[in-house]
C-alpha cells in the first residue's frame, strides 16, 4: 500500500512565507541607478518605433496599412496616398502621407514590424518615451522618420535615373543621384551626395 502523506498543519503556512522575507534580507539589494546610469538595451530590444528610408532619402512606407491591421490595440493610424511626378515620397505607386502610433495604448509587441512588407517600421532601442501630457505620447510621421544621412536628399524627389521600385527593394539603390533636388518645396533645394546606385553603375 502506499504510504499516504501527512497534510501540513495549517499553523506552518505563514511560517513558510516569512520564510522567504526572512532570506531575501540577507541578499545584496540590486540598485539601479537610473536616471543616472543607463542600462544597456538587447539589440533586438522593443522600443521606440522608426520609419526607414531608402539610401537616397525616399520613404520605405507605401501606405498599406498592414501594420494598422496587425495592432492588437489599434495603436497605429495609417492613411496612404499617391505619389506623382510632382511630388514623389517612395519608389511605387503610393506613400503614407499620414502615419500616427499612439503610445498611450503600443505595447510593443512588435507585431507591426512583423507585417510591414518593406520593412519600413522598425523598432528602436529607445524606451524613454514618458511625457507630461496624453497629446505628446502621439507620435507623428515627422517625429517617427529616420534620420537623414550622407547621401541622402529629403523626400519628395525623384527616383534614381533607370531603376525601379524593385531596385529599391533588393537594396540596389546606394544614394541619391548627383544633382537630385527635393521636390515641390519653396527654399534652397538640398543636392545628393557622390554616392549612387548599383544597378547605374
């Protein structure tokens, strides 16, 4: 027969439970000091979301609104629009002209990033994102576009001379072309850097 096992009084449960206070008091505290000593993030850490460009400036976002369809807490707005010979934000057909994530409701599950067909949104390593009032934890496209960098001619401008939107895509482009200026802005147009393309070349 099998020895049948004894039930704990009652009395010792409590007992069991300081036991673990008791034993916590006796470890070294693990301070951080933060603000002042920042902890180094994960390099695939969820943060702060981006949205790419391309080498020579354009936008990566073609206003799909997958990534709106794939927030599980509806915290992202996307409305697209078309590009013309005018005006031109991306390689194809269309652009997000309006882009909003709303970080009062983000819970940076990274599903958004995981949609996005061209990898136009990315998330940072930046977490510091607490703010004084509700209206500025809603992020704008503006706010959420990557940096320019050498190379680069703000958008809109046109495309590299002889590629396609799949040049872009396969990461043909390098840079803007030599004498790329933005389009449809009043003020001194911003020339391309000497960089180029792969498929020009």
């Amino acid at each position: 027969m099998k020895e049948r096992h004894r039930p704990v009084p009652k009395f010792l449960g409590p007992v069991a439970g300081f036991g673990v206070t008791f034993a916590t008091m006796f470890k070294k505290a693990n301070t951080e000091y933060y603000p002042y000593e920042k902890k180094v993030t994960a390099p695939r850490f969820h943060g702060r979301h981006q949205l790419n460009r391309y080498a020579d400036g354009l936008e990566k976002c073609i206003g799909c609104e997958l990534c709106a369809w794939a927030c599980p807490a509806d915290a992202i707005f996307v409305e697209g629009a078309d590009n013309t010979d005018e005006e031109r934000f991306s390689p194809g057909e269309r652009y997000g002209r309006n882009y909003q994530i709303n970080y009062l409701r983000c819970i940076f599950c990274g599903l958004c990033i995981e949609a996005c067909p061209t990898r136009a949104l990315t998330m940072t390593n930046e977490f510091e994102l607490a703010d004084t009032s509700r209206a500025s934890l809603i992020f704008t496209k503006e706010q959420l576009l990557a940096p320019l960098y050498e190379g680069m001619v703000p958008a809109p401008h046109e495309m590299y001379p002889g590629t396609t939107d799949t040049d872009y895509y396969l990461g043909k482009v390098t840079g803007a072309a030599p004498g790329t200026v933005t389009q449809g802005r009043s003020g001194e147009p911003a020339e391309a850097g000497a960089q180029g393309t792969e498929a020009g070349r």
